[in-house]
C-alpha cells in the first residue's frame, strides 16, 4: 500500500476510481427501484391530459360552448404534458449515464476490486466472507460495472437472508468455469435458502419476498446478464442454503 | 332526478389528476370537491350530504385504503370508488375487500369514471333511502309502551289471543286492544309484514 493521497485498492485501480464504480453501481440500483415510480409519476400528467382532453370534448359538443373554458382546460394540458417531458428528460439523463462499456476483463479481478465492499457490507450483518477463486479463467467481454451490479444484488440478497441466521452466517463469492464455453460466478450462503413458489418467480420484475421490496434487483440482474448474452440462476446449495450465479459467455479459445 | 347538493368527493395528491377531475365532472354537470390528503377529506366531509368519493388509492400519509377503514369505522354509508396506478390489480382487490364500491385504473375513459359515478350515486341514494325508512320503522316501535312490546314479541312468536291473555294475566279483550295499538302504531298491514319490520330492524342494528 502506497502511502500517498491516492490509496489504490487491489490490482492498482485507484480508489476514486472504484469509488466512481461503486456510485455507478448504486445509481444502477436505483434506476431499477426507480422504474415503477416513475411508472407511476407518468401517469399522472397523462392522466390528467385525458382528462381535459376528453371534457373539452363534451364541452364542445354543446351549443354553447364556453371559450375561456376551453382555453383553461387547454392550458392545463399544455402544462401537463411539460411535466410529462420533464419526468422523461431527468430518466433519459440517468440513463445517459449508464452507457455501457466493455472490456476483456479478468472476472477474479472484477470480484477482488469489490470485496473490499461486500466485506464491510457483510460486517455489518455479522456476516463471514470467503473468495474460492479458480485460476486461469479466460477472459470475458463485460462491463465490469453492471457485472458487478449483478454480484452485489446477489450479495445484499443473501445477507438478507442470513440476517435471521443462528450462530452467524457465512456467504461465499466462487468463481469458475463450468464449460469451455462459460464463466461462473456465483454467490452461495448457509442461510434459510427459497421456497420452491419464489424460486419460479425469482427473476421476474416486482417480484419480491420482502414487504419492503420493489423486487427490481433481481429482474434488473437479469436483464444485465442477457444483454452480455449470459444469464442468472438460482440453485438451492448443499447441505443448505441458496447459490445465486451469473454465466457469461468466455470467448473461444484461440 | 339528483339531488342538488350530491357532491362528488375527488381525493387525490396529485393536484394535476386531480384538478382534471373536478373539471371532468364539471364539464357533464356534477359537482365535486377535492381534497389533496385523506385527512383533509375527513374534516371537510358532510355525512348528510348524498355524493360518493373518488379516491386515490395511493397516497402519502393515509392511504387511500385506510381512508377507507376510517369510513367503515364512522359506519359511513357513502360509496367509494378507488383509482388505481396501472397494474395495480392487488391493490385493487385489496380495496374491494374493504369495501370499495368499485375501482378504475388511471389513465380512464371518461365515460367509464361517469357510468361509476352514476351507480355509485344510486347506491347512496338507496343507502340513504334504507336508512331513512330504517329510523322511520325504529322510532315507530320505539313509540310502543312496555306492555305494548310484550305483546308484540308474543305476537311475533305467533302466539293466539287467548294463550298472550293467560301468559300476561290480563283479559283477551285487554290483548285484542294492544295488539290493535301495535298494529296502529307500526303502521303493519298485515301480522308477515309486522314480522318482517321486525326481523329488517333487528339484522340492520346487528351490523357493526
């Protein structure tokens, strides 16, 4: 460790950097939580613009119709659909800030540059964190952020789960290569695992065991893995406990 | 022909949504009155008032479900009818659970909100109508004397003149006399409909 102003984390990345990552990471998280909200706020411009629109209808097909009611009615259209285009410009904004880059990426590497963060997120839960790293895993095309978005989905997940654990939970970050053809990373815990009805669901958006959950973290890991043309699973682990995993597609070998 | 002082309730804290609805309404002739919280609803509302309640179901603060819990409570008879987000088909459920008279996803046909409005509009004047009759019916049994009411429940057992003389001491003629009263003073035709009157006040003061 360098004991200059820049401390770098693991693999030389710089902290601000990482810290840029992490931030990425969690605005990420956000936008997901976000898109029923906004799914919602939407609404009720358009709800409202209906509205007038259709009593200026009715208005109109009286004799006498009133023109400064009319005018008003317009007006408030006018002013509803702004605010439609204004809910819109702000998620465009997020969204234009999430633009995906890829790059071949070392998955142990991607993994160890954010362990610093599931460790101290796990201490909090009075949760124990081991790494089982295989070597010599080819390299895969991603963007390290979204990819780690994923893992840290399934991290919050499964100390979730262990929160209620008797005698401390332990949760583990695996990586490997279950075919030529594919790269694994997979986070397992000795927690309560899933009931069979949330495993068939587990991925499908809004969808949450939680009272308190939107249920968007999951769906959105999904989305992640397909557009890297991988997927995300579930697999109940043995003895106990869940193992939730994200495959990518490794590159042929040359 | 509407009652002009029915009022429609809009309860909703989106002002946009629910400016549009008060013009909506206006625009085919009902008068509606918003409200931004449910709270704000429950201190402006007139009970006597006929009307029905337009309500968002999701709002901050009360919910529109609580708002609804709240009239229950009251023992308020006026309809409500719940909008919902779209996709919000649980909530919805939920709220008919409660007791919503019937619910619409936004954004909504005009006329799909009108027709609603119309029937809830009819249910409260039939509420009101049954509620009327029921305290009309109520004051005229509570109008009877003690003995009056003896013979009433003996009447409503079915029991003939002579065996009401004996179980009460009195003369049958004496019993011909309330049992005249009784009928006079409740205004039944006949003994089945006496029974009914009876048998509608009973189940109505039962309800929570």
């Amino acid at each position: 460790m360098k004991a200059d102003s820049h401390p770098e984390g693991q693999l030389g990345v710089p902290a601000a950097v990482l810290h840029g990552r992490l931030l990425h990471v969690s605005r990420m998280a956000t936008i997901g939580e976000m898109a029923a909200g906004v799914a919602h706020e939407l609404n009720q411009p358009l709800t409202a613009i209906a509205n007038y629109a259709q009593a200026c209808r009715r208005l109109l097909a009286r004799p006498d119709a009133d023109p400064t009611e009319l005018q008003q009615a317009l007006a408030e259209i006018t002013t509803q659909a702004a605010r439609a285009a204004e809910i819109i410009r702000r998620l465009r904004d997020l969204a234009r800030s999430q633009q995906s880059e890829r790059a071949t990426t070392d998955i142990n590497a991607l993994v160890q540059e954010m362990i610093e963060l599931v460790e101290s997120d796990a201490r909090l839960h009075g949760v124990h964190v081991s790494l089982e790293l295989t070597d010599e895993l080819p390299g895969v095309l991603v963007d390290a952020g979204q990819i780690q978005h994923v893992i840290l989905s399934f991290v919050r997940n499964s100390l979730e789960a262990l929160a209620s654990q008797p005698g401390g939970g332990h949760l583990s970050i695996r990586t490997s290569q279950p075919s030529a053809a594919e790269v694994e990373v997979a986070v397992i815990d000795n927690g309560p695992g899933l009931a069979a009805e949330a495993m068939a669901r587990l991925f499908d958006p809004f969808f949450s065991t939680k009272a308190s959950g939107a249920g968007m973290g999951l769906a959105i890991s999904h989305t992640i893995a397909r557009t890297h043309g991988g997927s995300v699973g579930y697999r109940p682990n043995q003895p106990s406990g869940a193992c939730f995993y994200i495959l990518l597609p490794a590159p042929p070998a040359t | 022909m509407q009652d002009p002082a029915t009022t429609i309730y809009v309860v909703d804290d989106d002002e946009g949504v629910r400016n549009s609805v008060r013009f909506l309404l206006k625009s085919v002739g009902l008068t509606a009155r918003t409200f931004a919280s449910a709270r704000e609803f429950l201190d402006g509302y007139q009970p006597r008032q006929p009307g029905c309640v337009v309500l968002d179901v999701r709002m901050p603060g009360m919910s529109g479900l609580e708002l609804q819990e709240q009239l229950n409570l009251r023992g308020a008879v006026i309809p409500v009818i719940f909008i919902t987000g779209h996709g919000d088909i649980p909530m919805a459920v939920d709220a008919m659970q409660h007791g919503a008279f019937d619910f619409l996803q936004k954004p909504f046909r005009d006329q799909d909100l009108i027709d609603r409005i119309q029937r809830a509009l009819d249910r409260d004047a039939k509420n009101r109508a049954a509620l009327a009759q029921h305290d009309r019916i109520r004051g005229r049994f509570e109008s009877l004397t003690p003995r009056e009411r003896e013979v009433l429940t003996l009447m409503t057992r079915g029991k003939p003149n002579k065996v009401m003389a004996a179980e009460l001491g009195v003369s049958q003629r004496t019993v011909e006399i309330h049992r005249a009263r009784v009928m006079e003073k409740t205004g039944a035709a006949s003994l089945a409909q006496l029974v009914r009157m009876v048998l509608d006040l009973e189940s109505q003061d039962t309800v929570p």
